[in-house]
C-alpha cells in the first residue's frame, strides 16, 4: 500500500494494538488513537474547512450516535434488572431446563437462535445486549456469555433489523435488493458456518457452572443440525422474497422445529415436558411478555401497511454546515421500542409500574462509564471519516490489491463496522466502492456487493461499540480487550469462509 494509506490506517493500528497487545480498555486505547487521527487531519491530510468546525462537528456526531446508543443500552438493561427482580428469568430458565436439559444445548438456543431472532427482528445492538444477560444467568461466566451472544448474533446481520443493511447497499449503488439477496445469502451460509464452528469450540472451552455440572458444549452433530435449522429457511426465505425475512424467519422457523423436535423426543422418553402443558405455556408468555411485546411492536412499525409511512412523519434531523448531519426517529428507535415492551410488559406480568424505578436507575448507574467510552470510539471513526484517512486507505487497499480484490472485499466490509459500529454504516460507507472496483476488474457487481455485505455483518463481532455495549450489559466495562481477543479468531475464519466461496464462485463467473 501507498503511504498515506499506512498513515491512514495508523489510527486504527494503534487502537486495536493497545486493545489487544496491551490490553487497554476501549476508551483509552480509542483516546490514543483519536490523538493521532488529529495530528494527521491537522497535518499531512489537511482537512477540508478550519479546525474548529471540524472539531465542532465531528463532536457533535459522536456526542449525537453515543446518545442513541445508549438509547437501546438503557432499556434493555432495565428490562433485565427487571426480569431478574420479579423472578422470571428463573421462570424462563427452569422452562428452558424443561425443554432441553442439557445446559449445553440451552446455551445454544439463547446464543444462537434468539440472538438471530431478534437480530432479525430489532438489531442495532438488541441481540447481545438481551441474549449475554440470559447466559450469564445460565451460568457462563460474563466473558464467554458475551463472546457467544455476539458470535451467534453475527450469522444473521445482513439480513438484520428486517434486512436494512442490504436495502442500504441498494440505496447508494442503484443495484436492486432482488439481485443482491441470493449472493449475499449463499456467502452468509459460509460466514454462518465458520461462526457455529467458532461457537461450539468457543462452548468447549467454558469451564463447568458448578463441581459436578456437564458443562455447556454439544456434540458436533447437535451444532450441525442446529445450524442447518436455521440455514435451510433461510435460504428459502431468501429465494423467494426480499431482503425482510431471511434472518427473522429463518430463525424463527428454524426455533420452532428445534422445539417441536424436543417436546417430541421429550414426549417419547417420558420426560414430562406435555405435562399441564396449558398452564405451562401460560406462565412462559408472561414471563416472556416483554421480548414478544418487543418483537410485536417492532414488526408491527415496520411491516404493517400505511405504518412506516405515518410514523416518518416523526423523523429528526441536524446538520452543521454541509459535511455534518444526524438523524433518528424516536418513534421507531430500537431503544423507545425497548421502553414501551419493558412498560407494557410490566403490566401484562400484573406488577405495579414502580417495579421499574429500581431496574432503570440501576441501568442508568451502570451506563456511566460505558458512556465515555462509546464516545471516545465515535470520535476516532468520525474524525478518520471527516479528515479523509478513510478516502486514503480506501484508494490504497484498491491499488495494491487489484485482482485479488475478492480476497479483500470482505474484509473491507468488516473495517466499515469496526469504524463506523454499524453494518447498515458500513454498507453506506463502502457499498459505493465495492460496486466501482467490481466494475473496474471486471467482477460480478452482485458478488462483490454481497461479500461488502457480509463482511460487515461478520464486522459486527469485533467493532468496538459493539464491545462496550455487550460488555456494559454484564459487567466488564473496561474488559473490551480481553472480549476483542475472545471475538477476533471468529470474525478471522468467518472472514475466509466468505472469501473462499466468493473465489470458487468468480473462478466460475469472472464477468458481470
């Protein structure tokens, strides 16, 4: 690569270093990069307009994303100082003991079916921040809980939050969301594949809860078939719709007949599972009123006609000068839809509204220091992006890579989430790129597109917002290193999975 790219990427090196090799918590590791992202915007990249507006600017961003974020962090911890109060994670837990014995396999269900289902359904954070709770309270320590939630929740973000990253792609490079949902779902199947791997080694190594437990790994065949549950839907689901439904559907389909299996062979052993199965299946859709509530509202503000359209009219944006804006809608916002399940689910489970003043303090107590933290990340990944350091490594990585650009495509993927936190920012950020350097070499637009697409779900293990966020949930705020050591061999082999079908698939379409 040229040497602006080396500098370029010079932020970036040096957080993840200090993260990895120091083990440096997320904020400081992200200070130390920020200090050197300015230097070089002030310096050798001369940054478009005077330092105080790009100071000014890029402030506001961070300070406006980190707001967000916490949006959906607050509530979901709420909802799980909540649940554990009032006893129904106990419920739930007991219920799912029922259902499948064997703590490994209850592990799986919560890592990697729910983590998917609501990816599916919410995204933007909601999967890790709900399912790494759950595991813990199934007694995995909180750094193996996290690491599984976010490895599980990954096979499903490109089709996430009811497919917005791919409809992102769409809207910056004009292809149509019909042409890219077959390659992307064909190549998540490998990335989903090498991340199951990745799961159930990550199971064997979880030492036992208590002297005498079995522990929490499944036998390979238990993993094979839980993965073809959900791909087999999903695939289908891909085939003959949009973008909506692979991961939310796949995962529920692919939910209901692991279940449906289990109370079966559960049924023929005599286990007891049937037993009162009236007043059983009552108490778990109270217990679980919040999560069905939060899956309602979500489908309902999305899918329901004339419902996305009335509720735009509520969207907000900013801007300072041209080059700095930011949006959200506070109706559909993953966070307010948090709140109003927790709300109304405390009413559904007949416990008094004053319930909840105890779990949201202790939410909101437990918040301040992932805060900073969160912040500090945003300012390095929109000061890299506003400076031109992002412009720079991308016309780099294009130059030295050229005809192995398939090799790198999925990787550029991953780096828009590791900058930016998000797959639907990173689709934005490279889709653009990815389509003209496809053009250019003469690849399949398509292809290329996917694997931008993948990647960046694939991304979402590692990037640092994520990692405050899950960590915050359980504890270990200020552990991001040791959580970025956990998640980084996962996101590797999901990485090369793609890369290597996306090769065997060009080996055999070279050309648009």
């Amino acid at each position: 690569m040229a040497e602006a790219a080396w500098w370029a990427a010079s932020p970036l090196l040096v957080t993840l270093g200090l993260m990895l090799l120091a083990g440096w918590s997320v904020a400081r590791a992200a200070a130390a990069g920020v200090a050197l992202a300015l230097v070089l915007a002030l310096g050798p990249f001369a940054a478009a307009g005077p330092p105080d507006t790009l100071l000014a600017g890029v402030g506001a961003e961070a300070a406006f994303q980190t707001a967000t974020i916490l949006w959906v962090l607050w509530p979901a911890l709420a909802l799980f100082h909540h649940q554990t109060a009032s006893g129904r994670f106990e419920h739930l837990r007991l219920r799912l003991a029922r259902l499948a014995p064997a703590p490994g396999l209850q592990a799986f269900l919560l890592a990697w079916f729910l983590a998917l289902f609501l990816e599916g359904a919410a995204g933007f954070g909601t999967p890790a921040a709900i399912v790494a709770p759950l595991l813990v309270a199934l007694g995995l320590p909180p750094l193996a809980a996290v690491s599984m939630a976010l490895v599980g929740h990954a096979a499903g973000v490109a089709f996430g939050a009811l497919g917005t990253p791919l409809m992102a792609q769409a809207s910056v490079t004009g292809v149509a969301p019909a042409v890219l949902v077959m390659p992307t779902a064909l190549l998540n199947t490998a990335s989903a594949t090498a991340l199951m791997a990745m799961l159930w080694w990550m199971a064997r190594r979880v030492p036992a809860a208590t002297p005498g437990h079995p522990g929490f790994a499944v036998p390979v065949w238990v993993a094979v078939l839980l993965l073809l549950a959900f791909l087999a839907p999903k695939l289908v689901l891909a085939a003959s719709g949009g973008p909506e439904l692979p991961t939310l559907g796949g995962a529920l389909l692919g939910l209901a007949i692991v279940a449906a299996a289990l109370v079966a062979t559960g049924a023929r052993r005599g286990s007891g599972i049937r037993h009162n199965r009236e007043a059983a299946e009552g108490q778990v859709l109270r217990d679980a009123a919040p999560y069905l509530l939060l899956v309602a509202l979500v489908l309902a503000t999305r899918s329901l006609p004339g419902v996305p359209e009335a509720l735009a009219a509520a969207q907000w944006e900013w801007r300072i000068g041209e080059a700095f804006a930011g949006q959200v809608n506070p109706l559909v916002h993953p966070g307010s839809l948090l709140l109003l399940a927790l709300v109304l689910g405390c009413r559904l489970q007949r416990q008094p509204l004053a319930s909840l003043g105890p779990a949201l303090h202790a939410a909101a107590k437990r918040l301040v220091p992932v805060a900073l933290a969160l912040f500090a990340m945003l300012v390095l990944s929109r000061l890299m992006l506003h400076a031109g350091l992002i412009d720079a490594l991308q016309s780099g990585l294009v130059a030295a890579v050229g005809n192995g650009w398939p090799w790198m495509a999925p990787a550029l993927g991953a780096l828009g989430s590791f900058v930016t936190g998000s797959a639907t920012a990173s689709n934005l950020l490279f889709a653009p790129l990815q389509a003209e350097t496809a053009a250019q070499l003469g690849l399949p637009p398509a292809w290329v597109l996917a694997a931008q697409g993948v990647g960046a779900a694939v991304g979402n293990i590692v990037c640092p917002h994520n990692l405050v966020a899950a960590a915050a949930t359980v504890g270990l705020a200020g552990r991001e290193g040791e959580l970025l050591r956990r998640t980084l061999p996962a996101c590797a082999a999901a990485l090369l999975a793609c890369a290597l079908l996306l090769a065997a698939v060009l080996a055999y379409r070279p050309v648009a």
